[in-house]
C-alpha cells in the first residue's frame, strides 16, 4: 500500500479520536462521605409561610442542603408549616402549641429553625422548646433584635435590605423618574410589607414618589401598569393573594404584569428572574437559607447561638434578564458593574464554539499527529479509569443510601436497584429485577392511576418529576412514599429509561394528616364561635331602640342618663329595681355603649343555678373533677374574657360563691373546680338584684366587701308606678308589637283603657304591662283594645288607693334624687336644672314650694 494512503488512513483515524476525546463529558468525582460517626440529631423548621409560594421551595432546599453538610452523624430534619400567615389568635396558637408539643414529646430537638416573622413571634411569645438554641431567617432586624432580648439562646441571618438598592439602581438608569409602583398582595404579611417599605423608602422622599399597589387584584394592577406615563417605574415585591381572595403559588400573576406594563418592573427576588422583572440588586431565597444553616451546622458542632452574633445576608448582587434588557432597549454598557446576565441568547460562537473548537482542534492534531495521537492516548486510558472509579463509587454510595435507589430502562427493567429497597418495601433486589411488576403491585389500588400516569410522563419528560403514594410492603403494611424520577436521554434524543429515587415519608404525611385534621377541627370551633357571637350581638340593642327603655318621662331620662355616664368607662355597675323593671336591658344597654360592644355579652341567671352547680358554672372544671364531668368545661368568667358579665340577681348566690367571685372582682384570678391552675381574665361585671343588698349584708346574707366591690356605679330602675307618664307610650309600643306578632290589624287604645292603666299600682312593673297588652290583643274584638278582666277586677277595693302615691310625693322624690346625683349644684353644666330640662328659677321656686332643703351631715 502507497505511503500516501497509508498516511490518509491514519489521519482519518486521528480525527475520529480526536472527535471522541472532545466531545466525551468529564466526570466530576462526588464528594467522599465523611467516615466519622457522630450522635443523630434533631432539628425542627417552622415555616410562617406554605412551601409552595414561589421562592420557598428554594429556600427549603437551601436550609436542608447547608443544614447536611460535614456533620460527624445523621441528621433529621423536619418541616412545619404554621399557617399563622391564615390564622390568627390566642385559641388558635394555644392549639398549635399543645400540637406541636405533643408531637416533639418524645424527641430531643438539637436545633429550632424559624422562616418569617409570624413563626418567630410564635416561638417566643408562645416558649415553644424553651431551652433549644432557635435560628431565625427571613426575618428583618426590628423583629429579631427584641426577641433575642426575650430569648436569649437565638440568633439568626438577617434579611438583606436590598429593597432601597434597587430603588437607586432604578433612579441611575431612569434619571427622569419620578414615581414608582410597589406591587404587592393583599395577606397581612404583604400589608406589613407596605407599611414597613414607608420607613425603608423614606431617605427617597423628594427625589421619587414611592406608590403602594396592594390590595388591588391582579385585573386592576394590569390596567393601572397598562397607561404608565414615561417617568414613572414599576418594583414588583410579591403577590402571594390578590383582593379577591386568590392565591397564587407561582409566578403567574408576575407575567400577566409584565405583559400589561408600559414600564419596566424591576424586583428583589432572584427567583422571579424570567417571569417579568428586567432585573435589580436580587437575593436568592435560597442562599439565605444556606446563610441561615451554616449557622445552624455552628450550633450543632458545638457553639452556643447566645456566642454567634447576628449575620447580615449579604448574597444581593445586580441581576438582569437578558430578554427583558433587550425589550426595554436597555444598554448593557449602562448596567452596574460585576451584572450577572441570565437567559442570554448564543450567538454564532455560543452556539457552535464546540464545533469550532474541534475543527480548530482536527487541524492541530494534524500538524502535530505523531506528538498529539500518544497525548490522546494516553488522556483516553486515563478517563477510561477515571470512568471505571467513578462507577465503582457511586454504586458505593448507592448502595449505602437511606434512599431506594435505582435505573430503569424504558422497558420497566430495572439495571440497578439500591439494597435500602428491602427496607422499604420488604422485597430484596433480586425480585424486583426477576419480576418488574413487582414495583406497580406494591402501589395501593387507590393510588395506581396516578402512579402509572406518572411512570409513563417520566419517560418522555425532560425535567425530574415527583409524585406521592401508598404501598403495601411484604408484611402488609401501608406506607407513603415519595418517588422522584430524573430523565436519562441519549445525544441522539432517545430515552434511556429514568434514574429514580423513592423515600419513605409515612412519618411526615401522617404528620401532615394529623395537623390538618387539627386545622379542620379548629375551623370548626372557629365556625361555632362565629354563630354564637352573631346571635348575642343581634340580641344586643342600642338604649334609644331597647323596647322596655321606651319613655319621656324624668325618671326615665335620669336612668338613661345613668347609663351615658358609666357605659364608656370599664367601671362595676349594680342596677337595682323591682322584679320586671327592665335591669336586663339596662345591662345589654350599658354593654352596647361601652368599649367592649364588639364582644358578646354573657349572661348568668344567678337564681336559676343549682347551688351545688354554680360554682361549676361560673368558674368551670376540669374533667374528672365531680359525678357527670365527664369533659372540660369553661365557666362564664373565662367565656367572658375581653369581654362583659351579666350576673342577674346576684343576691342569691351562696356565702361560698360569693367567696370566689370577689376573689375575681378584686384580681381577675380564678381556678376551675377540680382544677389546680390558676387562671386570668379580663371581665367588666355588670350585676343586678331586685333585693336590697344593704339590708341583706345587715341581715349576714350578703358578704360586706363583696357589696362594696359590687357597689361602684349604682343604678336604680324605676318602678311603673313612679313612672305612669310613660304608660300611653309603653301601651302604644306592645301594641304594635303583638299586633303584627299575631296578625291582627292595628287596634286603637280608647282613653277608658289608659285612663285604668293609669290607675293600677303595677306590682309586675313594664313586664306586667307587656304581658297585659299582649292578653288584651287576644281577647280584643273589633278595631278598640279592650282589657282583659283580671285588670278590673284587681283595681277594685279601698286598698288599692293607699298604693298609689301623689303626684307632689312622685315629684318630689324625683327632684331629690337628681340633686343628690348632682351634688345639689342647681346652675351650669350637669347641674339639676340642665338635667331635668328646667330653668335654674323655676327649679328653685318648685324647691321652695314641695319644702325640699339640703340637710349638711
């Protein structure tokens, strides 16, 4: 053969090593498991926000990466969302925290993450796992400062303040700006946001106007976005709910913005680059949560958090979508230094520079053919046994995984399958590779569909996918899995199966099982105390609509001007009157008025409890505590905290309740019967007697200093009798009430009736005459209201007229009693003239005639 050829040839055979040798990936060596052994360890994650809004995920994947790296022993690691972003107040963390410490009963927690403000707070409002070291992040300073005053054992990263960065970075590029739009959503957390953005961003005032879109749906920020003028910008914070209640778990919201805007939005997040924003000084969610777990790995190896001081993420630099750089005509030379550019489009050396290399590379090999070939072999022995140890470990660390590990091919077969399978599912490896199927008859029933939507999606997708479902292991018990399928495809596009990976998660979807089952027995407590309120507030009236308060006569005017007096004020009042004179709806009158009327008003009927159950009903017990409690049961006072108790005819309660209640009345302290805590609650009393309590306490039925706690604003409800101006009025108004009650047309009162209802002394007071009224519409025939006959009888008799006393003695002691309340001033403001609407002469000239004299001592 020529020399020619024989030179062609191997040239020829040149360019195919060299192709080979160019194109052939280097294999990365994985990290070496670190040999030492060391204690497991626990660490617990508290979440204020779900993990599904967008940037929490990569933070998760941040803190529990960081969190697993160089310890000497496993790790445990679990996730817990709050949901205190949804749910609020003192039922609801009381329940989570009985939760949560029933849960971690059992457990030695090492190390207390907390994500957001919310669960912060929580931690250390609340003292949940006290004296374990707690880690804070995604948290701003003004929340993190005073709770490491009040928790000492805490330390935390900080959350970057690159917010007022990127305002610069905007103002630099857009000197003509003079207003920007701060998008964010409509939760709490984003309101909180807005508010503190008004301290952040006030060193811009004069320089731009800051404008807050929040609260707005995502329809009214697009329009609004949609006719920008041209100095004005958009910042875009998050969106995690619009105003009309939707939530939004990725960046969807963000696009549908950015495709309106008329302006360039910028943003703070590195993870809503490519959704919309042109870019800014970003942070990464999750390098704050390594930044938050590499000071968590410190604790773990042995420091104390009291020792480590505060981080300050500083992982913000300018980001910028190259695709929006190049919508908005945005000059790269006019961008900061050290940009990072994402999303950026090869040019024809990006695109090619392989090619062109290798070209360049078959040219080189050629002028240098004999030097070169014995180079590349020698690099092809070397990557062939680098291939050969790559292989032996990672079926190494394979094989030692907690993990079930394995590769599929397209067929169902399986080339590798991991030892822990057999931990997991029971089954050794040796079934899964005789019998595939063995895999698909694990997945419950239930659960099949889904499982074998999955397998099939898995093969043709370009991404990893995860899915969660049941499996019966060998001795039949169900557990819940999580498998992960990661794509393997050749140059050519053709698949080669999947690399997967499946974990057993039965520990944490109980949990999450478990806590959802809270959640909903929550709603439901939460639904019933809504109910109960709303019928107590729709019982409350305000005084000038309370049906029994109808009037215009002095008396009545003085008692609601009583009422005026004490309602605002957080003061004891007793109302004291006869039996059916109204002190029920004085109460609901005072309570109405007051500063606790948003609350509901919580009755007790003191001469309707049992004597042995009263205390039970007031203070509560605990179960177990007498014969029939079978449950826990709150009393009255602590149903009523926030808000106010009615004792109605507190005068019958027993020497030993008494006892107790001025215990309350005096500290706010009380314990349940049978029960050893004591607890607290904050309780206007209203109380109210038809008794004299003076006389009772003379007579040694009455305690003497709890009659003084009771006695701070008395109120006296006047009787009927004293009161008969009021009666046409009274009359008129039951009238109309039962007529339309029991359907009949309106009836009219002729005099002869008032003039007999002026005339009975009215033992029973306004309830009698209710009661009367609603008699006489029954046996009232025609279009007149005729008395029933009980009236006429009971009127007749001698005795009847010493009841009734005369209008001088009614008068009389009327305008005794308002001097007396005015401490006898007569003239000015509140003064017995202003109240009884006279003038100071003609008060002063009935005085002189009905004999009345102030008597001193």
């Amino acid at each position: 053969m020529p020399s020619y050829y024989r030179f062609s040839n191997l040239m020829g055979w040149v360019r195919t090593v060299v192709v080979v040798l160019l194109c052939f990936p280097a294999v990365a060596a994985p990290e070496r498991e670190n040999p030492s052994k060391g204690p497991r360890q626990t660490v617990v994650v508290l979440y204020s926000f779900p993990l599904d809004k967008p940037g929490l995920r990569e933070l998760s994947t941040g803190i529990t990466e960081e969190l697993q790296k160089n310890l000497p022993g496993a790790i445990d690691i679990y996730s817990e969302y709050t949901g205190l972003d949804q749910f609020t107040g003192p039922t609801y963390e009381a329940n989570l925290l009985a939760l949560y410490n029933e849960k971690y009963a059992a457990r030695k927690v090492d190390l207390l993450m907390v994500v957001g403000p919310t669960a912060l707070e929580f931690v250390i409002t609340r003292m949940f796992l006290p004296d374990v070291p707690v880690v804070t992040c995604y948290t701003a300073d003004r929340f993190v400062e005073p709770a490491r005053l009040r928790r000492p054992n805490l330390t935390g990263a900080l959350s970057a303040k690159n917010a007022p960065k990127t305002i610069e970075l905007m103002i630099s590029m857009y000197p003509r700006t003079r207003r920007i739009h701060v998008v964010l959503g409509a939760t709490e957390y984003e309101r909180n946001q807005a508010r503190m953005g008004q301290v952040i961003f006030s060193p811009f005032a004069g320089r731009v106007e800051i404008d807050y879109l929040n609260d707005l749906t995502v329809e009214q920020i697009e329009a609004k976005v949609k006719t920008l003028p041209d100095e004005d910008l958009v910042l875009y914070g998050s969106l995690m709910q619009d105003a009309s209640g939707r939530h939004f778990y990725t960046n969807e919201a963000l696009t549908h913005i950015s495709n309106a805007s008329r302006r360039p939005i910028f943003g703070v997040l590195s993870e809503d680059l490519g959704d919309g924003i042109l870019g800014g000084v970003l942070i990464s969610q999750e390098l704050s949560g390594k930044a938050a777990a590499q000071l968590g790995r410190r604790i773990l190896q042995g420091e104390t958090a009291s020792s480590i001081p505060l981080a300050v993420d500083t992982g913000a630099a300018p980001i910028f979508d190259w695709r929006q750089v190049k919508r908005w005509g945005v000059r790269e030379s006019h961008l900061p230094p050290n940009t990072i550019m994402k999303f950026r489009r090869a040019n024809l050396w990006d695109a090619y520079w392989k090619e062109i290399s290798l070209g360049v590379g078959v040219i080189l090999v050629e002028t240098f053919l004999v030097t070169g070939l014995v180079i590349q072999l020698r690099r092809r022995k070397l990557i062939e046994r680098e291939l050969a140890d790559a292989e032996m470990r990672y079926r190494t660390v394979a094989d030692f995984t907690h993990d079930w590990e394995f590769w599929q091919r397209p067929d169902g077969g399986f080339d590798y399958l991991s030892p822990a399978c057999e931990r997991v599912s029971g089954h050794p490896p040796e079934s899964f590779r005789s019998h595939p199927e063995l895999l698909s008859d694990l997945v419950i029933e239930e659960d099949r569909s889904a499982w074998e939507k999955h397998q099939t999606e898995a093969l043709t997708a370009n991404e990893p996918a995860s899915i969660e479902y049941r499996i019966h292991t060998r001795n039949e018990e169900v557990r819940w899995v999580e498998q992960t399928n990661n794509p393997v495809r050749l140059e050519e596009g053709r698949s080669a199966g999947t690399r997967g990976s499946i974990r057993d998660i039965t520990p944490r979807k109980q949990s999450e099982i478990d806590l959802n089952r809270a959640y909903l027995e929550i709603r439901t407590l939460k639904d019933q105390l809504e109910a109960e309120n709303t019928y107590y507030r729709e019982q409350i009236q305000a005084v000038e609509g309370s049906s029994e308060l109808v009037g215009q006569s002095d008396p009545i005017k003085y008692l609601l001007f009583r009422i005026r007096q004490v309602a605002p004020s957080e003061t004891t009042v007793l109302i004291q009157g006869e039996t059916g004179t109204g002190k029920e709806l004085v109460a609901e009158a005072i309570h109405s008025l007051g500063p606790r009327k948003d609350r509901a008003l919580v009755k007790v009927n003191c001469a309707a409890l049992p004597q042995g159950l009263a205390e039970s009903e007031l203070f509560g017990h605990e179960k177990g505590a007498f014969t029939g409690a079978q449950a826990l049961r709150k009393g009255r006072f602590e149903l009523a905290d926030g808000a106010t108790l009615f004792l109605d005819e507190v005068g019958e309660l027993s020497q030993d309740v008494q006892a107790k209640l001025l215990r309350v009345l005096q500290d706010g302290q009380f314990q349940r019967v049978g029960g050893t805590k004591t607890l607290k609650a904050d309780v206007r009393v209203v109380a109210a007697t038809n008794r004299d309590l003076a006389k009772e306490v003379a007579r040694g039925r009455f305690r003497e200093d709890l009659w003084y706690r009771l006695n701070v604003f008395p109120i006296s409800v006047p009787a009927l009798r004293h009161r008969k101006e009021d009666i046409p009025m009274l009359a008129q108004f039951f009238l109309d009430r039962f007529c339309q009650k029991l359907g009949r047309k309106q009836l009219e009162i002729p005099r002869s009736v008032i003039q007999a209802l002026h005339a009975y002394a009215w033992p029973g007071n306004v309830r009698e005459l209710q009661n009367l009224i609603e008699q006489a519409v029954l046996v009232s025939e025609g279009p007149m209201l005729r008395l029933p006959d009980r009236l006429v009888a009971m009127q007749v008799g001698p005795t009847m007229t010493g009841l009734l006393p005369s209008l001088v003695e009614v008068e009389r002691d009327h305008i005794m009693k308002v001097l007396e309340a005015s401490n006898w001033k007569i003239e000015g403001a509140q003064g017995a003239a202003d109240i009884l609407g006279l003038a100071p002469s003609t008060l002063r000239s009935r005085m002189q005639k009905l004999g009345i004299e102030r008597r001193d001592g």
